[in-house]
C-alpha cells in the first residue's frame, strides 16, 4: 500500500458532540462532520433517524435524547442502507424499524459487504464493533411515500428521487418545515458518491428545494436553522456534484484512464472543496463511481473490503 494511510484509518480524533433543537418536536445530533442522527419526539414517543455505526455509539443520542424527554424510542428510519447508519439500530430497542423497499434490497444484495468495507475504510466510526449483532432488518418497508403519526406530529416519509443511493429516504415536518436529508444533502462535507446516481441526484435536490425547508438536518455537517442556509446546504452539494461529475466526463471525453482522471478531478476539485470534511477519503470512491457512470454502468457496483484497497492502490500507488 502506498504511504497515505487507506480512506481514513488514519482518523482517530473524537468529534465534540452537539445536541440541536430546531423546532418544538425536532432535534440534530451532529459531531464535527461525523454522521449525524436526527430525533423527533411526538405527543408520545420518539423517532430516530439513522442510528450511529453500533449500539454503544448509539448510547450517545439516547443519553442527548433523555435531557429532553422520557418517552420511550418507538421508531428508528434508516435513510439509507451504509453500515455507519444502520448498525447502531439495536440500541435503541425500537418497536419500528422502516426503510424503503429500494434500501431493503440493497442489505440484501450488499449489507454484508458493505459493513466490512465501511469498518475497515473508517475504523473510529465503529466504536465497539462488537456491540453490533448483525445487519440492521427493517419491520416495515414502504415505496414512494408513508405518513406516520406520532400524536399530533406528521411525519412524512418519502423517496424524492435516486441519488446518494437508489433508496434514500427523507423525513418532512410540515407543521415545523423541517426536512431531515440523510446523505442527499451534507454541509461543509465531501458528498460521499460511491453507491450513487450521479444522472439522477441534481434532480433529487431540486425536488428538494421545492419544500422550501426552514430548518434541515444533513447527513454530515451542523444543523441548518434558516431557509437560506436550507438552501444553500441543497445548492452547495449540487454543485460539488456539478463539478466533480463534470470533470470526470471532460477526462473520459479525452480518453484518460481512471487514475490520470483521479488526479486531474482532485486538482479540479481541491481549490473549492479541499477544505471540506472527508474530502480526500471520499474522492477516490466518488470518481471510480462517476467514471463507472459515465461508461454506462447504470447500477453501482458492490464495494468489498479488497475492492477498496485495490482501488486506493490503483488511485495513490
């Protein structure tokens, strides 16, 4: 392996944790662009949206939860199907556990894979990896769209369309036009592209902007308390989406191979992005991804853990 340490094994230093209110019923758990889990509390229960990597870590959001409520934690949501989303679900001792049907399939087809290629590329997301009994099931699936009640408080489930995975899920407030985003949206954070529809996600965001959210919960990134930061959370991650596609198809319009567009798509790339977290770990995945696209490789292929290592070979060797 070359000398830069794989995706970010290298990563070993804890994130200081923020507990947002954005409205009377919704609330961010947010650590300095690491994932971020949102919580709604209803007339008598709780919802969680996406879980932490394993039950220990998901201990955390249950101890931020219990500073403002005592009802018990009914429904967990996952937005999508990653390791680091999902795995922390047991924790939580939910009733509910709802996905998409497009998120079920994809545990079938890759949870497997996928935890042991996520654990292995960002080992300090998986603290006590051994909490975690297995591949996170969900007990209700739906297609397009679910309202559940909890109380008085909708809560509006819904697919807007394909694009950090074919299965995303969103979470709508209309009462508090508070949208919680899962990986579709990330602030000040690297959209991670490898399972992605880079054809379709533009779209997905501008559907997107049609809720004309007040208050939005990122996938990675602080909580977004106004309709202008709203906006340009959606705006900001398309345009990365823009750039990094758009370079990758200008490389292959000139017959570059996959490592020469790498090199030339992070030269691109850096002077606007190269700040933002995660952003050396998750452009390698984004341009093989976006290279398999551009050829025509409509679905995503499966990351293994010795896909990943060869791919970093081939991209840092």
């Amino acid at each position: 392996m070359s000398e830069k340490k794989f995706a970010s094994q290298a990563d070993l230093e804890e994130k200081k944790i923020t507990f947002a209110k954005l409205s009377e019923h919704a609330y961010a758990f947010t650590a300095e662009g690491d994932p971020n889990t949102g919580v709604i509390i209803g007339d008598d229960c709780v919802m969680v949206l996406d879980t932490q990597a394993t039950p220990v870590m998901a201990q955390l959001v249950i101890d931020q939860i219990r500073t403002v409520t005592d009802k018990p934690i009914k429904y967990v949501v996952l937005t999508h199907y990653h390791a680091v989303r999902v795995l922390g679900a047991s924790g939580y001792e939910p009733e509910h556990i709802i996905a998409s049907n497009d998120t079920r399939d994809l545990i079938v087809e890759r949870g497997e894979q996928d935890y042991k290629s996520e654990y292995e590329r960002f080992p300090r997301l998986f603290d006590a990896i051994e909490s975690v009994p297995g591949l996170t099931w969900p007990t209700q699936t739906f297609t397009g769209e679910m309202t559940i009640w909890l109380g008085s408080v909708e809560v509006q489930l819904k697919q807007v369309g394909r694009g950090h995975t074919k299965g995303d899920t969103i979470a709508w407030l209309p009462q508090d036009k508070v949208l919680f985003s899962g990986d579709l949206v990330e602030f000040g954070a690297t959209p991670y592209t490898g399972d992605a529809y880079l054809e379709d996600w533009p779209q997905t965001l501008n559907n997107l902007l049609e809720f004309k959210a007040e208050k939005l919960v990122p996938g990675r990134g602080d909580a977004l308390m106004s309709a202008d930061t709203c906006r340009q959370a959606i705006e900001e991650t398309r345009d990365f989406l823009s750039d990094m596609y758009g370079s990758v198809k200008a490389c292959q319009a000139k017959g570059m191979n996959l490592r020469d567009t790498y090199k030339a798509t992070m030269e691109a790339l850096s002077p606007k992005y190269g700040h933002w977290v995660i952003f050396e770990h998750c452009l390698p995945f984004d341009v093989t991804r976006a290279y398999d696209e551009c050829q025509g490789v409509r679905d995503p292929r499966i990351w293994t853990a010795e896909r990943d290592i060869k791919m970093w070979q081939d991209m840092e060797g």
